[in-house]
C-alpha cells in the first residue's frame, strides 16, 4: 500500500494505483476503481490547477472544470486501450 498524508498530517494507506488497475483485470467493477481514483486525486488535482492554471484561463474555467476534463480524457482513452 502507498501512503498518503492527510491535511492533518497523518499518514494513510492507499492502494496505488497499479492495484486498482489489477484489481478491475480480475472482476472488480471499471465504476468502482473509477471512483476511487477519482475521490483519491480529484481534490489534489483541483489544488494543482488552482494555483498553476493562467488567470486567462481562470477567468473562462474553473479549476474543477479544468480536472473533470482531464479524468473524461483519461477515463475515455483508458477504454480505449
């Protein structure tokens, strides 16, 4: 298990994400290894695109509207093979 620090500082275990993907090649259901990818980076990924998206792009999207993109693509072109 990778570990993680919550905002308070303690440390939690997650599976990384090569298990998640193992995890669906076996049976696990594709929505949830999804869902858990998404509640796992989502918030970090809206941070990121928070302080490092240009404000000309700030002013037209929301950093949320910035990462639903980004995991649409990905979840789009991991189906894709």
């Amino acid at each position: 298990m990778a570990q993680a620090s919550s905002s308070l500082g303690a440390t939690i275990s997650e599976p990384p994400v090569p298990a998640i993907a193992r995890s669906v090649a076996r049976g696990a259901s594709k929505r949830d290894a999804a869902a858990e990818v998404f509640q796992r980076f989502a918030s970090r990924l809206i941070r990121l695109a928070s302080t490092r998206l240009d404000s000309s792009v700030r002013r037209r999207r929301d950093p949320e509207d910035v990462v639903q993109s980004v995991f649409r693509t990905f979840f789009r072109r991991l189906g894709e093979g």
